[in-house]
C-alpha cells in the first residue's frame, strides 16, 4: 500500500501520478504498485515537483511495518536508535518569542512511542535466524534446497535446524558446485516442501526473523507455501543488509565476507544455509554493538 501527498504540484505531475494512483483528496494519492515502479515513481516526483513538497508512505517488513519518505519538507524522517520518526522544526515569529522550555527535538509522544518498541523488543529477547539455497534467484521459477534456522535466546544459540528440500527442478551444475547439493542427494535425503513449510513454520511461531537480504528468503518461503495451499505467518523480520547500509555507510562492499572481514570474523560465508546463520547471528551481534 502506498500513500502519497503533494502539495503545489505542476499540473501535468498530477496527470502523470494519476496514471498510476487514485486520487483520492486533492494531493493524495493511494495505490499499490511493484517496488520499481514505486522507487522510479518517487524520483519522479522529485524531479519534476519544483518548489513544491511531497511525502510517501509505503507498507514493508521492517519493525515499523512502513517506511515514508520527504522531499522539499520540513518535517525531515530521523533514526532513533532503530526506529525512525518525524522531526518537526518548531516555528517562531523572532526569536523573542523562543520559550526556554520549548527545544528542538522530538515530541514526549514520539519519545513514548520509541519506548514502547524498545519494551517490546526487550520482552521479547529472542529471534530466529534465517537463510535459504535454492536453484537461483528468482523466487517465482527457482526453487528452495535447503533451510537453515537459530533461534537465538539471550544472545545465545538456544536452537538450530536445518532441512534439504526435495525438488522436480534439475539443480543447476554451477549451484551444485556451490553448495554441494545435488539432485541425487536430495532424493535421498531431502524432505518435501510441505513437511518443510510446516516444521519451518512451527521453528519460527511468533518470533522476529533476521536475516542477510531477508526478504529473499521470506518470497522463496512464501511462494513454496502457495505451491502447497499454505499461508506464510511471519510476525516481522529485520534485514542486516538495511541495518548495515545504515550503520557502515562508508563500506565499499555489502556482501557477508565483505562484513565478516570488516569486524574481523574468522569466519566466511559459504553456500550452506545453516552455515551462513551462524555467520549472520556473529555480524548482526557486531552490528548491535554499534
């Protein structure tokens, strides 16, 4: 779902966005759109608004479960230690009329905000860590083959499984090369997809899902489930490649052994799925740290 409000918008923009979205209110649009037309749509807006101003809001798996984007505002989104908000400048006539008790920052409804997300993070103190091999990248024709999941407790590793999964699609020689999964290992020891979605689904219950470009691994989960008359339920997940674009914006490379080599792990990723868990919980616990 996106949410989209301009305001001082050139005519011909308004004609352009109503190709996309319905216009709902003057200036506000609604729609749902694929996340490339809505990335090329917004930069759109921003090229072509001029002196005027405009906000999305758009649905996603973060912790929020949305994220918004401004331009030409002065309302400016902020991280706060994991969770972004809204700053809004206060407004004065002169400076005069500044009142000593009133200072820049958030507002005490924000701040509570904050910490109701902080309070319900600490209650919870566990999540599950995840990652998949499949035959390629394309969620909608590759296939999943092989999960690996950790719970974690504390800090702690509390739990771990890991599952081959049998698949019709021929695995590629350059991915059995990788990864050391064949089709012939797969007959033999491989589960099928639906006992995997259920002992997955079953691992996960209502705990955060954490992972390397997470969302990979949920849209190859969701579309196994689909494949079998399932239902994905996953509460919320948190991506380390976002929390580290965020935190080490001066990283030239983003990749798992690019990050592993960063805090100086003595580890480095490979193409097995209960194995790249591991790698994952010691960097988003280095990430943590900062």
């Amino acid at each position: 779902m996106i949410v989209l409000c301009v305001t001082d918008c050139p005519p011909k923009l308004r004609g352009d966005l109503s190709k996309w979205l319905s216009e709902v209110n003057t200036g506000v649009y609604v729609g749902r759109l694929s996340a490339r037309v809505r990335e090329e749509l917004w930069e759109r807006v921003c090229d072509n608004i001029k002196n005027g101003q405009a906000t999305m809001v758009f649905s996603t798996n973060n912790e929020q479960g949305y994220v918004f984007l401004t331009h030409n505002t002065t309302w400016v989104p902020i991280d706060y230690e994991g969770i972004t908000l809204m700053r809004r400048p206060l407004a004065f006539h002169d400076e005069e009329e500044r009142s000593p008790f009133l200072q820049r920052g958030f507002s005490k409804a924000a701040k509570y905000e904050k910490m109701k997300h902080l309070q319900h993070s600490r209650e919870a103190d566990g999540y599950v860590i995840m990652d998949v091999e499949a035959t390629g990248l394309d969620y909608k024709n590759d296939r999943i083959i092989e999960v690996g999941l950790l719970r974690i407790k504390g800090g702690e590793v509390e739990q771990e499984l890991q599952c081959l999964v049998q698949t019709d699609k021929a695995i590629p020689d350059n991915v059995a090369k990788l990864t050391g999964i064949t089709n012939e290992i797969l007959r033999e020891q491989g589960l099928s997809e639906e006992t995997v979605f259920d002992m997955v689904q079953r691992f996960i219950g209502d705990d955060i899902v954490v992972g390397y470009d997470v969302q990979r691994c949920v849209d190859f989960l969701q579309r196994l489930a689909e494949r079998n008359g399932k239902t994905m339920v996953i509460r919320k997940v948190r991506d380390i490649l976002r929390i580290a674009h965020r935190k080490l914006d001066d990283l030239e490379d983003y990749e798992l052994g690019a990050m592993a080599a960063f805090f100086s792990l003595d580890a480095k990723p490979v193409h097995r799925a209960l194995t790249n868990c591991k790698l994952i919980h010691r960097i988003y616990l280095e990430l943590n740290k900062l």
